[in-house]
C-alpha cells in the first residue's frame, strides 16, 4: 500500500536523525531503554524521528518477559500519569474564573501523558496493531492488577476514537478471499469451532455468506466476522445448519437469513463495540443482493444459562432435588435420560432466564444483552440445538432466536437501553 511505503520512507529518514543517547544505549536492559524511548517519543516533535522513535519502542516492548511488561505497565500508572498538582491548579482556576480557556487548560491537565505516548507509538508502520496487542496484555493483568485500570481506560479512550465504526470498512468474505485472512477466520471463530479448511469451505458455500469489519491501518486483520445461512424459514438446529448438505439453489429460494456466528477477533478492543453497526450493515448488503429475504434471525447460544441455573446464591434457588435432575443435561459426557417432564421444566426456565434473570436493568445473559440492545426481539427456544460439548456444559444445548425485525430495531433499541425493555415475538409469529 503506498501509505506503508510512505511511512517506511518516513521511518528511514528518522532513524538517521535518532539522537546518540538512544543509539547508543546497548548497556541498558530492555526495560530502561523503553522507558527512555517512551520518554523521548513524548517531547518529540517531528514526524520523522517520531516515526523512528514509536517504531524502535515498539521492538523494544515486545522484547520484554511477561514479568517486564507488567513493570511497564505500573510505569505508566506512576510516571506518566495526570501530575496532581497541575490539575490542582487548573481546578482552582477554573473555579476562581470559568471561561471557555480555562476549561482547556483544566482538560489539558487530566489527561495522562502516557495518553500522548500511546498516539505517538500509533505512528510506527502497523503501530495500530501493536497498541492493540499492547491493550491485550494489559487486560490479562487487570484480574490480578486492578491498580492498572486508569490505564486501560486511557487506552479504551484511544481504540473508541481509532475504532469509531465510520472508520471501518465492510467487507463480504468468500472462497476468493486471500489465504491469509481465511486461515484467521479459522483460528479466531469463537462460537462454533472449524477443524480446519474442510470447515471453513462449507461456511463460505453458495448458500451461505460471511462479512467482517476491518481497519484500514490493519487491513488483513479481520475485526470481527459474522456467519449467515441463507434459509428457508428460521432454523431450530445449528447441528443442522453445520451439517446439511451444500444448497447451491438457496440464495434464490431462501426468504430468511440467520446469523448463526458472530466472533469478535481482537482481544486488545474489549469493550469496543462493533456487533451492532456489523449487523445493520450486514443486514442492508444482503437485502440489496437478495430482495426475497424477509427475515433476520439469529440462532443463538445461552452461554450464561448453567451457570445462573446452578448458582447458590441467586434469587429463588432450586430445590436440590432438581438441581440433580437436571445437571445430566449440562454434561458433555453423560448420556442423559430424555425425561420429558425435565426438557419442559428446563425449556421453561431457559425462557424464565432470558426474560427475567437481570444484572441491574439487563438480561445477566451477555448474548441476550448483545441482541437485545441492537434492537432485536426474543424469538424461541429450541431444544437439543446444539450437541456440541460446549453447547450441552454452556446451557443443556438449548439455543434461542433473536428476530431482527428492521423497522422496529431502533425503537426496540430505546425501549432496552432506557428500559430494559425486552421486545418478545409472540408464540405465533415464531415460525
């Protein structure tokens, strides 16, 4: 791309430009020669040696052990946070004399400066992709580390702006696509897994499509991907839906479309949503290309099911008794007994937890609060939908529709946020 030839150009000139200290610092140990890169890169001013600067601190952190990572990432916390005094200050003036200046100047105060470093490392050729790995590390800290959590927010702050869904582009995946980006549909696919190309070339047939959103700074680094199955009526089995047979005349007969995986790819944007503004968009392509599609389903998991079903602590807690009833049902390696009074009574209370089990004003069920935002209604449940073992430990193999009915999704959208409204499709309009 001429851009990266550019900014290769650019780094070029600013490696001859890089001041001797930094040339020069082979004595220090990898976790001091960051550090003074980082501080470096920040009082920097011209593109070419910030080029340089961002580039040589990038190879310098991913050099570094877990456990210097970990040391950087407290570096940030307590040297190149907001300085306390001079947000004191810009407070009391503000305060003495608010004006549009002040208001600057007191903004200007709290940001962090490791905000500053994190742009500037953005100027390095695949500099994005570093942060975002970057962020990644930091996340798998913050269980054990929550002290870091101003950082990440800082980086949140970043990937909102660099990730903003105006800057993404859409792109439909097919057997033509390059190797590259195939092979990571298959290593990032994160609801049902591929084995291997077999798989994937089923998943990209004539009867089915596959879109995903990519960066233009990263551009073969899929950021999410969604998987549809063009359908005759709303499918109940994604069994099915993995194993039938190829249909090349689907497209022309098919009146629904069901979005059956959706995988986020990049562990580094946690928190960045990109979901909804997929399956909109998603949504207006396959209607441009296929008019006689009339429904918009998912056929979706229960992740959260066994783990509400079986906690203690919740609201009304079952009897033991059923309790142990049904645990057969959760386990990937029983041959559970199909008692009928036990599918109904879980069936119910799958629905009962979708409906009713909340965290504050929302469904506890992130896959429910996912769908559910965007503005979908809950449509069914089904039975013995998925056989897998994730499926049957995650919620007895039971899966639900969400309906994407398109002139009602915004309003749906309000109802939830401002609500927690859940929009249901009646028992009669399932099919």
């Amino acid at each position: 791309m001429v851009i990266n030839r550019w900014l290769h150009s650019v780094l070029d000139a600013g490696r001859r430009l890089l001041p001797e200290s930094i040339t020069r610092s082979g004595d220090l140990d990898a976790l001091s020669k960051l550090e003074a890169l980082c501080k470096t890169l920040i009082s920097s001013r011209g593109e070419a040696m910030g080029t340089a600067l961002a580039s040589e601190a990038l190879k310098a952190y991913h050099a570094l052990s877990v456990e210097q990572r970990t040391e950087f990432f407290f570096k940030l916390l307590a040297d190149f946070g907001a300085g306390e005094a001079d947000v004191r200050a810009a407070i009391e003036n503000y305060l003495d004399e608010p004006s549009g200046d002040r208001a600057i100047a007191l903004h200007h105060a709290t940001e962090a400066p490791r905000q500053m470093l994190f742009r500037r490392l953005n100027m390095a050729p695949k500099g994005t992709y570093a942060v975002v790995k970057m962020r990644s590390d930091l996340l798998r800290l913050l269980k054990q580390h929550s002290d870091l959590k101003s950082v990440d927010a800082d980086l949140q702050d970043l990937m909102i702006s660099w990730f903003n869904p105006g800057f993404l582009e859409l792109k439909e995946i097919n057997w033509r696509t390059s190797a590259l980006v195939l092979e990571k549909l298959i290593a990032y696919e994160a609801v049902h897994s591929m084995t291997g190309w077999e798989d994937l070339q089923r998943r990209l047939a004539e009867d089915r499509r596959c879109f995903a959103f990519f960066h233009p700074a990263v551009p073969d680094e899929p950021l999410i991907f969604v998987e549809v199955a063009l359908t005759s009526g709303i499918a109940n089995s994604v069994d099915q839906l993995l194993n039938e047979a190829v249909d090349p005349s689907a497209a022309a007969k098919a009146d629904t479309a069901i979005f059956y995986s959706i995988s986020d790819c990049q562990p580094g944007l946690k928190g960045i949503s990109f979901g909804n503004f997929l399956i909109k968009q998603v949504v207006f392509e396959l209607k441009q290309e296929l008019p006689n599609l009339q429904r918009f389903s998912t056929l979706s998991p229960i992740p959260g099911f066994s783990r509400w079903l079986f906690d203690e602590q919740r609201e009304q807690p079952l009897e033991d008794a059923e309790s142990e009833q049904f645990a057969p049902y959760f386990d990937p390696d029983s041959e559970a007994a199909q008692d009928p009074a036990a599918i109904t009574a879980l069936m119910k209370l799958s629905r009962h937890y979708l409906k009713q089990a909340k965290r504050d004003l929302y469904p506890f069920d992130p896959v429910a609060r996912f769908h559910l935002r965007n503005g979908a209604a809950l449509g069914a449940c089904h039975w013995s939908a998925d056989s897998s073992a994730r499926g049957k430990k995650q919620s007895a193999g039971i899966m639900v529709n969400y309906i994407y009915e398109i002139d009602q999704v915004e309003e749906r959208h309000e109802q939830f946020v401002n609500h927690g409204e859940i929009a249901v499709i009646p028992r009669n309009r399932r099919a």
